[in-house]
C-alpha cells in the first residue's frame, strides 16, 4: 500500500471514530447543562419552575415563541416514580407536555387536544413500582426533563395560563 492511501484511510478512520464519538457524546453533555440551568443547579428537582412571559430578548430556550408560557421540570428518578400533572388552562387554552431523556430523546408528548381535562401521568424507570392503573411513562435514564407549553398569545392568555399552570405538578409519588 503506498504511503498516501495509508494516510487517506487513517484519516478517514479518524474522522468516523471522531463522528461517532461527537454523536454520542454531545447530546449527554448539552442536556446536563441545560437541566443543570432549569433546575438552578439542582436546588429544583422533581418540582415545576415557571418562566417568565416570552420577549423578544428571551433566550433561555433557543427562539422561544412569544405566544406560548413556558414551564420545566428537571426530574431525578434515581430514589422512585414522578407524578406529572398538568391542569388545563381555562377556556380551552392549548397545553402540552413534552418529556426528554438525558440524551435529549423526547420519550412522551402529550396535550390537550387528547386529554381535554388535563394531563397526568407517572414518569419511571423500567422495573419501579408504580401506583395501580396509572398512565406510565417509562424513562430510559434516571434524569431528564419535562417541558410544558401552553398557548399565551397576549398579556390576558398569559394570565390566565400562568395561574393554570401553578397547580402543575412535578413531584415523587407517595
């Protein structure tokens, strides 16, 4: 093999193994730095934090909507089961609930459209015990992150979804 094909296939070898350790190794890193900063470095865990109206100088979430309130929950399973409830927002405002692993998978959504009454479902690991006849999400890691959106297109639908909001709950079950 002459010396420039040697270099080709090394550097192509390189390249594959830098690739594939940039696709598994990023997503991991960037999830950790953002449930780190949702949970205001783990002092809020398995509990909602709520976010301020949306301007146009948010950025907290890259390019937030202005027309939706926004909500997040950094959840740890590692000692047992979450419950995740969200109350609808009143007059029929749009809510939805997105869950992400720690690998920035999203593992569940679900929204209003689907469960008109609220939304409420147990957040565990496979092989946790869970309470009898609940909806379950089971969560590939231990933590991850739960983001909630509902419609908020002016100062009054703000209001409104952010009292709604308040009685989300993001807590151990027990």
């Amino acid at each position: 093999m002459n010396r420039a094909l040697k270099l080709g296939l090394l550097f192509t070898a390189a390249a594959v193994v830098g690739h594939v350790g940039l696709v598994l190794a990023v997503p991991g890193r960037l999830m950790d730095k953002v449930m780190d900063r949702a949970s205001q470095d783990g002092a809020m865990i398995n509990q909602f934090e709520f976010g301020a109206r949306t301007t146009k100088d948010s950025r907290r979430v890259v390019r937030p909507s202005p027309d939706l309130a926004y909500s997040t929950c950094v959840y740890d399973l590692s000692k047992g089961p979450v419950q995740i409830a969200a109350a609808p927002t009143p007059n029929g405002g749009y809510v939805s609930i997105s869950v992400f692993d720690a690998n920035t998978d999203n593992i569940a959504l679900f929204d209003t459209s689907q469960q008109p009454q609220g939304i409420s479902f147990v957040l565990a690991r496979k092989g946790q015990q869970v309470p009898a006849g609940a909806k379950v999400v089971i969560s590939p890691s231990d933590r991850g992150m739960v983001l909630d959106r509902r419609l908020a297109a002016n100062d009054a639908q703000f209001a409104a979804a952010d009292q709604a909001r308040r009685a989300d709950r993001c807590a151990p079950v027990g």
